[in-house]
C-alpha cells in the first residue's frame, strides 16, 4: 500500500523539514487529496475570481505545490499565473500540467523573488499553518503585495486553533493596513473531516 501523509502532515516542522515532507509526498499527494475531497482551492479561486477584474495581470501563487491551486485559479479565467514553492519535487509536478507562466523554487523565508507591488494578486492556498508556511510568511505576502492589491489564503482547523495565525492577520487588519472582503469556513478535506476558513483581504 502507498505511504499515507495526510495523517502525519499537520505536525509542527521547520523549513528544511517540510520541503523533505512535501519532497516525499509530492508523487502521491493529488490522488491522496482528492480522495478526501480536498475542497480549498476551488473555494479560494471562486472568492478571488469574483473581486478580480481583471484575469490578465500576473498572479502569484504562492506554495503552489503540484498546481492544484492553479488548475482552480485557471478554470475561474486567472490567465498569467507564477508559482513558487519550496519543495522541487512538488513544483515538477506542476510544470508537467503547462499551467504556469513561471515556476520557481525558494528557500523557506527567503524574500520573495519579486519586487513589491510587481502582483496585485496573490495565493497562498492551503499553505500556511502547522507542517507548512510559518505565520510570519503572512507578513512577507502581504508587504509584496501592490497597494489595491488582493491576497486570497486559508488556515484550516488546525490553523484557526493556533491564535498565532489569525493575530497575523488581525495585525494588518486592526491598524487599517488592510481591509477584510470575504471570509467563510467551510470544507477543506471533508474526507477526514477537516474544515478552512477562507479569506480575502485588499490591502489599503
Ligand atoms: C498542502 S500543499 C498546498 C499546495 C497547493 N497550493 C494546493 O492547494 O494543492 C502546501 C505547499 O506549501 C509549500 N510550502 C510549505 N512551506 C513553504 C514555505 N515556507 N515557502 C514556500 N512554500 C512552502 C509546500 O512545499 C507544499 O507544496
């Protein structure tokens, strides 16, 4: 039988950790999340697509993985899509599905390879929390984000049981640096019964 990683992904790890957990995981990862119904990306897409114009302007998909949340941000018209991702073997996979108008590999917490205000959208779709992206990966989206610009991002359960994750974003919020547009909990892996709150945030 297939090694299973659903069961052992959401533990704490650092960055070297988890680009070797997503190395591993990354030739059974789609099947294993389709299995269990993996819901965020569509979700994520459909909340972005309806306060986004303009489906031409470079996005940035951050954690891109194998290019399941870019396969959702293309079927919602999303035309010039960058990913980026720590893991090489996750990212090889989504070069072979032809979506992305770039693909690059970062280091964990290194500064993101482009300048601020270079995407007026970004993703970080079912990446930061617990065994991913740390919180501080929030900040780092948000301060390359355009002026105007919209981030779409979820934290799932276990996220939203850390405070560290949502007082991230409440720092944005509570200054007026930024101004919440959606925000919805619902399924993210209804196979073993883990929900995500998805967000939408402008920043101001
Ligand atoms: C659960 S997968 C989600 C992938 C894709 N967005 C999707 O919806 O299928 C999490 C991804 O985040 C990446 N990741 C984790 N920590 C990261 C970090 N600090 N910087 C960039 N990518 C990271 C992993 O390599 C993995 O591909």
């Amino acid at each position: 039988m297939a090694e299973r990683f659903l069961d052992k992904v959401y533990s704490a790890r650092d960055g070297t950790s988890a680009r070797k957990f997503y190395d591993k995981w990354s030739a059974s990862y789609e099947a294993e999340v389709a299995e269990n119904g993996y819901a965020t990306p569509g979700r994520c897409a459909a909340a972005l697509a309806d306060r986004v114009a303009d489906k031409t302007a470079p996005l940035l998909d951050f954690g891109c993985g194998t290019g399941l949340s870019g396969l959702a941000l293309k079927r919602v018209g999303f035309e010039t899509i960058d990913g980026v991702d720590l893991s090489a073997e996750m990212l090889a996979q989504a070069r072979q599905k032809g979506i992305y108008r770039s693909l690059t590999h970062i280091e964990a917490g290194a500064p993101l390879p482009h300048s601020p205000g270079e995407y007026q959208a970004i993703s970080a779709i079912g990446v930061i929390g617990a065994g991913a992206a740390p919180a501080s990966i929030f900040h780092l989206l948000m301060k390359g984000l355009g002026a105007g610009g919209k981030m779409v991002f979820s934290f799932n359960d276990h996220a939203l049981h850390d405070p560290i994750y949502e007082a991230a974003l409440c720092e944005w919020l509570d200054c007026g640096a930024a101004r919440l547009l959606f925000r919805e909990h619902g399924p993210h892996l209804p196979g073993i019964d883990l929900k995500a709150t998805v967000y939408l945030v402008e920043k101001l």
